[in-house]
C-alpha cells in the first residue's frame, strides 16, 4: 500500500512539472542556425543569412502574442538580409479577427521600418480553415493579405520574388547578375497551390529558396526543383517525448513515421530537394507546449 501511494504521489508530481513546463515553454523561444545550401548560388549572396518564423496563431484563448515582439527584436539584432513568414498570422476562431491581425501587424511592423525585406505566404487559418474540409473563407485571407501589404511585406502566392544585392543591400533589380529568386506557393488547404506557375516564375537554373506552410505541399514538388524548401503548420508536434530531439506525439500516433519539425528528405533518392519544418511559434487546441519550443530559423546560405 506505501508504494502504491508513493507511486501515485510521484506520478501527481510528474504531471504537476509536465503542467507547468508546458505552460512556461510557449513564452519561451530558441534560434536554431543552420546551412541552406543553394546550386547556383551567386557569390554576393554567399555567407548571407535568412530569418524564417510561422505560425503565430494570434486570437487562440491564451495565446502567447507576447513572444513575438521578442522573437521580432531577435530577429532584428541578427540582422538576416531577408525575412519569411510562412503564415497562419490568426487563429480561425478568433472572436475578433480584424483587431487580432491589426496585433500580429503591430508585433512585426518593426521589421519592414528597420528596412527589412520580409516576404510571406498563407497558411490554412488565414482562410478560417480549422479542418481540411472547412468552407475556404477568402475574404479573411484577403484581409490578412491587405494588412501585411500595408506595412511593406510582400505575400507570394504562386509566384516569387527577384532579390539581388547592391552594395550590400537587398534591391529588386531583376537585371542584376547576383539574383536569388524566393518563391511563395499558395495554401495547400485552401486549393492556392499552383507548381507549375509558380516554377514558371524564373529562370530554370535560377537559384531559388522556396516557401511553403504545410509540409504536405513538399511532396508535390518536382524533383530537384526545390534545394531548400521551408514549412510551418505542424508547430513541431506541440507536445514531444520530454529529453527526446525526435519524438513527438505526433509520431506515437502516427501508424507511419514522420517528422513534424527539422529536416525532411525527399523518399526519391534520385531527389535532391530538401525540406526544413520551423515549430513555429504559436499553438493549436491547447495553449501548451512541452520540449518543443516556439522557433527562429537563421539559414546561412551556401553554393555547397
């Protein structure tokens, strides 16, 4: 009987750190810096570095808005020559959803007034999309759009964006000769998803960093199309193994395996594209997260 009380005393006491841990860690946030490596990679470009965030799913109960001013300063003390944000802006249940996208606008206005080229795509709560199946809601995702376009960040639906650098800025100039092109596809949810005009956009041999929200949109890719790809959507699995770098429960779920976060290859061998997914740095269905924190991603761009 005193082990069985002993048990359930430390069993109270798991759940109890669980608990807290997983209501502290979302306010929380980590930058993980890694390598993209691009074929074609203009030399300027060489060594140059770009910030990836998504997910903030503003206007879910409890949510953890305050992190992103932080994750934004962040951001802009790193100084990346450019910044993607690969969606879901506000949560498709938010009670208000005007005044929740005017606070996501509020939180990140600091990068494009500290002159910072930031770029984005739509996620499935941009279009008020819980579920798969849910009625596409386009005047949302036109909203958010309106807004972020109000403050100088370009939203890339299907097609990209040619940055060249000059004197070590970032410019439009499409004639320049040291052009990265970043490519947006449209939401996988919502029926945007258009490859091939997309990949019609530039040149062939172009080099390329392609942004995506849901990873699912990845499989779809031409091969060797995409050397570096980046997603959002799955936040990492929200809840992963405490002490575990890999699994989630997403994974112990799953009767497949998969990856919701970090790097992803393709099933072809003969593929060379790669897919990295950000936990991004909001939550779904309960405002928690457990060994999975809210995410930076700071690529170092490479020709090899």
């Amino acid at each position: 009987m005193k082990k069985i009380k002993i048990l359930f005393i430390g069993l109270a006491v798991f759940l109890v750190i669980l608990l807290v841990w997983g209501l502290i860690e979302p306010y929380t946030f980590s930058v993980e810096e890694e390598q993209a490596v691009i074929p074609n990679l203009p030399e300027d470009w060489e060594g140059e570095r770009i910030a990836v965030v998504t997910d903030f799913q503003i206007g879910m109960w409890m949510d953890n808005d305050s992190v992103i001013p932080r994750v934004v300063d962040r951001m802009i003390e790193m100084e990346p020559k450019v910044v993607l944000i690969l969606g879901d802006f506000v949560y498709h249940s938010a009670n208000d959803h005007k005044t929740q996208m005017e606070t996501a606008i509020d939180h990140i206005r600091p990068l494009t007034e500290n002159n910072f080229k930031v770029y984005a795509v739509l996620g499935n709560h941009d279009y008020s999309l819980a579920k798969k199946d849910d009625p596409i809601n386009r005047e949302t995702a036109q909203r958010v759009t309106s807004k972020l376009e109000e403050i100088g960040i370009d939203v890339l639906n299907n097609e990209s964006a040619a940055l060249s650098l000059i004197d070590g800025n970032v410019s439009d100039d499409k004639n320049a000769n040291n052009t990265l092109y970043i490519a947006g596809l449209g939401s996988y949810w919502a029926n945007e998803m258009d490859v091939e005009k997309t990949f019609n956009s530039f040149p062939t041999e172009a080099p390329r960093f392609v942004m995506i929200h849901n990873p699912k949109s990845f499989t779809l890719l031409p091969p060797d199309t995409a050397p570096i790809a980046v997603a959002g959507h799955t936040h990492g699995g929200q809840f992963r193994v405490p002490f575990s770098s890999t699994y989630s429960y997403l994974d112990l779920t799953s009767e497949k395996e998969i990856r919701v976060d970090g790097w992803i290859e393709p099933e072809q061998e003969d593929n060379s594209n790669r897919l990295y997914v950000n936990r991004g740095i909001g939550m779904s269905l309960v405002p928690m997260r457990i060994n999975c924190s809210p995410e930076i991603t700071m690529f170092t761009l490479r020709s090899k």
